[in-house]
C-alpha cells in the first residue's frame, strides 16, 4: 500500500481546512472576522458553548494557523490571520485555475476558449485609467508586488508613451470593451549583454482573478518574447501567491531560488521567488 506524501503547503491547507470543518470554529472565526480582536468572554457571550468548549475549538483554530492569540488569562485576546486566510484562498484560486487549463472539463459559461468573449491587444494611452486601477489593487493586496505607492492614471500614460515596440503592454478585454487584465515585457537590466532576457508583469482585475486571463495574458506575452526574439523571460513573485505558483509553473517557469527576507511590506518581512522561462 502506497504511503501518501504531502508536501508542505498541502499539509498546511489540510490543517486549516480540518480546522474550519467543524461548524461552530467555522463561526468563531466568522466571529472574528468582524472585530479586529475579541477576548473568550465575549465569544462565549455570543455563542452557545461552555468555557471549556470555546477554549477547546479556539486551541484547534491556533493551531491550524487560522486563529492568533495575544496576553495571558482573562486577558488574552484573540483575533483571525489574514495572511493565513489569503494563503489558503490563494492556494484554492489556483487549484481552480490548474483545473480550468485542461480542456474538455466544464468551462464557466462565457469563459470558454474561443467564446469567452476576451481579446487581447496592445495598451493604448486611453487605457491609462483602467491599468492604474488594476495596478493599485495588486499593491493594494500585498499579493504581487513590493512597490507601496499607487499610480495614477496619468502616471501610468507617462510609463505607456516610453514604452518601445520590443517591450509591449498587453490588455485583456471583455465582451463590454471593458479592460480585465494587463501585462508587460520589460527590460531587465540596461547592459546590452542582457539584452535577450525579458522581465514579465501579469495583473489581473480583483474581481475578475480566477477566470483563466492570467493564462490568457501570459500565453500572449510569451507569443510576443518569441517574435522579439528574446532568449529567455523571468520574473520576480511572492511564493505565498499560490495562484500566481500554479500559473507560472503551468506556463513551465522553473525556480532559480529565493531571496529570504528580500523586502520589509507592512512592517513584515516577505520572500521573493525568482523564476525563468528559457524560450529557445
């Protein structure tokens, strides 16, 4: 019989998910959700369990990562992790993804490869407004990059009109002619040597992540490295985007390595994976 073999981050999920099985810690950390922090006392006040009971389910939630606690006795307050939160929906987003990269499987309706009503073309300066927006919500989600400080629109048409034809910005747009998605090429370092090695960027509207147009996107900015004969693209990226993971690896991104502790975010400080993509 087979042993199953579990690698760190599915082990972590299986525990958080146990944790949340249960009904009532799945409306604890509801709960919580709503205040930043809140002692057992007023949790059992609004819920109907015993002292014991709440101690016993808030120990479970602590221990699957889902739950943090500070003080000591009466005192000790309890509050959810985001971040913890954002890991396992992250890891659940891009299992979706993998999935919806196969073909023949159930497509969401309007989303289908060929009728998913999506295009992708080159940016334009009146797409300024719609690529600063989509800009700012992945600085916003501390999910895709370092960079703190949001754009503007007419910040991001000043970056568009430096642009050369070797570095494009991409769009996605949908059936509505709205703009869902965008990525660029952008250089990697100024010395001529690297001059056939493509930097990346893919950011996806918040409420459209999930529906295959990262996928899209990056499949389009590889087509568009070839034609501009670049020998190689990378990228830098947080390895606790798991959406992000899945994306790259599927469009066959390998690991170089980690910087540990690259960059201090929100008084945290975070990794940054480096990854590559030799195009031949």
């Amino acid at each position: 019989m087979k042993t199953l073999e579990q690698s760190a981050v599915e082990a972590r999920v299986v525990r958080m998910l146990r944790g949340l099985a249960s009904p009532i810690r799945f409306r604890i950390a509801v709960e919580l959700a709503e205040r930043k922090e809140c002692s057992a006392a007023a949790l059992a006040a609004m819920l109907p369990l015993s002292a014991s009971s709440l101690f016993e389910h808030l120990t479970v939630l602590r221990g699957c990562g889902v739950v943090q606690s500070t003080g000591a006795g009466p005192a000790r307050l309890f509050c959810l992790d985001p971040t913890a939160l954002d890991f396992l929906a992250g890891f659940l987003s891009g299992t979706a993804q993998r999935a919806r990269s196969w073909a023949g499987l159930v497509e969401a309706p309007g989303w289908a490869e060929g009728s998913m009503g999506l295009t992708v073309r080159d940016a334009t300066a009146a797409d300024a407004a719609a690529i600063a927006t989509i800009y700012n919500q992945g600085i916003e989600d501390r999910v895709a990059t370092l960079e703190t400080v949001l754009r503007t629109s007419e910040e991001r048409a000043e970056w568009l009109a430096t642009r050369g034809p070797r570095h494009p910005v991409l769009v996605a747009e949908d059936r509505n002619i709205a703009v869902v998605g965008w990525a660029s090429l952008n250089s990697f370092n100024p010395r001529p040597a690297y001059d056939h090695v493509a930097d990346l960027s893919v950011y996806v509207a918040r409420e459209q992540r999930g529906r295959g147009i990262g996928d899209l996107l990056l499949s389009a900015l590889e087509g568009r490295a070839r034609a501009n004969g670049f020998h190689k693209m990378v990228l830098a990226a947080f390895p606790t985007n798991a959406p992000g993971m899945r994306l790259y690896e599927r469009h066959g991104f390998l690991t170089v390595g980690i910087y540990h502790e690259q960059g201090l975010l929100d008084g945290r400080w975070v990794d940054v994976i480096v990854m590559e993509k030799i195009l031949g």
